[in-house]
C-alpha cells in the first residue's frame, strides 16, 4: 500500500522550520535557507541544483537522507506557499512554480489551493494539478497517481500539519540544523494530539543537520 | 568575570524541555524523564544517582557535556518549580528539594520565589537561599557567591527564558532527544528577540542526544 512520506523538513535549533516574511527573494522565509545547508552541502542536492558533482564523490549521511526522498516516490502534494510567492487569486497564469522549466518531480504534483487554475504540464513529466479538494480526496488521488509507488507530501508547514492533524502521514524525516531562527512557522504547532501516535524510529547525526525520523505507530 | 551558564537543558524534538503536569511522582511532568536519558544512561550522570561506576569505565560525547555543567560552577540560580512541586505559600518548611539531605550542589543556590522562607542548610555544602529580588540582583548575589567561578542557572523554562529575555545568559547547553512529548512547556517561547543575540556554537551526537551550544554574540 502507498505511504504518505515527509522528507527533509528542516528546522532550527529552536523549532521554526521557515523564517518569516516569505517573497520571490526568500522563498522560505528570511533565514530559512539556513536550515538547509545540509541539503545544498550534500552531492545529491548540489546535483539538484545543477552542480556537475563527480559520480564518486562520497555520500555522507545527509545525501543519504536527502536521497531517501526520491526513491520510490510516484506522486507529490504541496500547499500552495510551496508553489509560489502569489496569494489570493491568481493574477494571471505566468508563475509556474519556483523550479525553471523542469521541475526536479517528474510525476504529478497536487498543488492545495482555494484558487482553481487548470493543470500545468512542465517538462521532463511534472505536471502540476491545482484543487481545492479535501486533503483525504487530494491524497487518494495522488495515490492513484503515483501507481504503487509512495506519496511525497512536500510542504510547507501548514500542509504537514493538516495532514498529521488527519492522521494520515505514515512516516515524517525532520532534521534539525545547528542554527537559530527566532521566529517563523513551527511544524510542532498545533499537532499535540497527533504526534502521541508517533515514535522517533531513527536518530542519527552529520556536521550540519541531527536526522530523525518519526513513524506512525501501527494501530 | 563570571559567567552565567545553562547546562544539560534537555528538550524533545518537538520541542518540549518538559513535559505537562509536574508532580511529586513526576518532578518533570508526565515523560518528562525521557528527555533526560542520556543523562542517566552516561557515568557522570549515572554516579549522581548514586550507582557506584567503576572509574575505568569510557567516557562518551554525552558524559562530557554532563560533566561540563558541574565544572568551575561556584552557584546555582533555579526557579521554585525546579526546587519542588510547592506551589503559592510554603504550608510549611517540610519540603527541603527532591535531592535528599545531600543535595549535589554543594554550593550556594538560589531559589526564584516570591515566597519568603529562612535559607536552608543542606549537608555537603548546599545552602538553598529564597528569595523574591529581581533577576539580575539576584544574579550579583549568585556571582558574589561563587566567588570567582560560573553561576550555573538551572531551570525551569520559565526561569531560563526570563533570564535569556534579560541578555543576562551568556551560554546555553541544550540536549535534543530522540523522543516526542506532544505538550509541556516550550524553551524557545516568548524568546524570539532574544534569540537573535546568540549563535550555535558546538553540534554534536550521541545516540541518545543532540547537543548544542549557543553561545552570546560578542557585543
């Protein structure tokens, strides 16, 4: 049966996993780069942003983590502030997503929003749907999607949160990185009741991010 | 000059430093002991408790920073809630710490209450003072009393944020452990501001604990 994963959500030291005031320049908000240095240091994220890394480079933890959330994924779904800067209703059709002409999915990604625009084919095989769907309808359809393969639910915080709220993650990777926020959007926020059905299953450190895994306790 | 410490302040990876409903069966809330692990499992830790280690046993990451806490320290500054699960006006002079008759400050502590009560004089050198002065006066008494060393502050949440609120911490010692306590007080609340005047130092693992050091901007 597919699961529905999280992948690589960082956060600070002190629990923000976005810093605040996000626009075109600060995607993650101001600071949020910062949690994810362990991505940009790592050969396979460095290859995601275009680096022509040697094939024998050695992985390290981070790149393993990393590459987990690639492998075996069939389908995406992401709130809109993932998406793009635009809130309220679309302007007009010209942003299609912060990733150039071909985005790094490569299967179809549902897009959370109350504003409807009609799908957007990308090339190199991501197509972008946009719903207003409940989040349990979006994520039946994002099963059926991905065709035996796993959902990846990407972000931001408010969507992962929604989604642990309904209990329907199956597994959530946080790393934590050696850094400070202050302030921003919490992912343990709100969700109280949820985390009692998780347990931390893995826990494992590089330089630049503490990796731990939360699985869902079987019921 | 001497300088104000926090050390050994353990936290889950949702963030809680302990958990909720402190009580005389749980002196840090309901789970809160399982952040607190690595203390108990490393033989510094295991030799406060009382369990006769034997002297060649290796130390790891998390004995190290253990051991830190309780080096070149000369005072101790906690709240009352770290002292017991009293609250409002002491019934009577019964309740002397969870620590037994030797508790392992063997120094000058100083108890943050706003309910007066004579010091109290412990075997092994500890002298619990009370007292209801404002935090940075309370902080030159602790300085004066260590004569020479480190104050250590010790907690609870609320003690450590009001003194970081202050600028008056100058290090601070936190543990991320593997586990999710879902509720409790959070460290990084209501400290935003504060925040932004310190950096993460030092981050480092062991299986048991996450450990970073953040350390207050030269000004």
């Amino acid at each position: 049966m597919s699961k529905l994963r999280v992948h690589s959500f960082s956060m600070s030291i002190d629990g923000f996993a976005a810093g605040p005031h996000q626009s075109l320049d600060d995607p993650l908000g101001v600071g949020g780069q910062r949690v994810h240095e362990w991505v940009f240091a790592s050969p396979s994220g460095r290859r995601m942003f275009g680096e022509d890394v040697p094939a024998d480079e050695p992985d390290g933890i981070d790149d393993d983590f990393f590459a987990r959330g690639v492998t075996n994924i069939g389908a995406t779904i992401m709130g809109r502030n993932m998406f793009g800067p635009v809130r309220g209703a679309w302007p007009d059709l010209s942003w299609t997503g912060w990733w150039g002409d071909e985005p790094p999915y490569h299967h179809d990604v549902f897009v959370l929003t109350h504003h409807a625009r009609p799908s957007l084919s990308m090339q190199g095989g991501t197509t972008f749907h946009f719903t207003a769907d409940p989040i349990d309808l979006v994520l039946a359809r994002a099963v059926e999607a991905a065709d035996g393969a796993d959902v990846r639910l990407g972000g931001g915080v408010s969507t992962v949160q929604q989604y642990l709220r309904a209990g329907l993650v199956d597994e959530l990777h946080v790393a934590i990185a050696p850094t400070l926020l202050g302030e921003g959007e919490r992912l343990f926020e709100g969700v109280s009741a949820a985390i009692a059905g998780y347990e931390c299953t893995e826990f494992v450190s590089s330089a630049l991010a503490t990796h731990a895994v939360l699985t869902r306790r079987m019921s």
